[in-house]
C-alpha cells in the first residue's frame, strides 16, 4: 500500500484571477505587435503594482 498526501486545492480570489487573465492578455498584445521586455523590466512592473494595490 502507497502512503499519499491528501491534495490541497489551492483558492485564489477573483481578482487575483482577474489579475493574472489580464496580464496573459497584456503579454498576448504585446507579442502580435512584437513588443518584447527583458525579465527584469517583468519584474519590476509588477513590483509597482504590487505596490499600487498596497
């Protein structure tokens, strides 16, 4: 008999949903128009809007 670990299933709030479609779709926008940004730049976009939303 195997021993497993029950499954946690991971609640995440509707507007961190929200959040995450919109930045999918921001990305999406931004590679049809060929726009690129390093991974530092990534990051620090959403450091200020982590910041924004307190």
């Amino acid at each position: 008999m195997l021993a497993t670990k029950p499954q946690v299933v991971a609640e995440t709030s509707d507007t961190a949903k929200l959040e995450l479609y919109r930045l999918i779709g921001e990305g999406y926008k931004a590679m049809q128009e060929g726009r690129t940004s390093t991974i530092d730049e990534v990051r620090e976009k959403l450091k200020k809007r982590r910041e924004e939303r307190g």
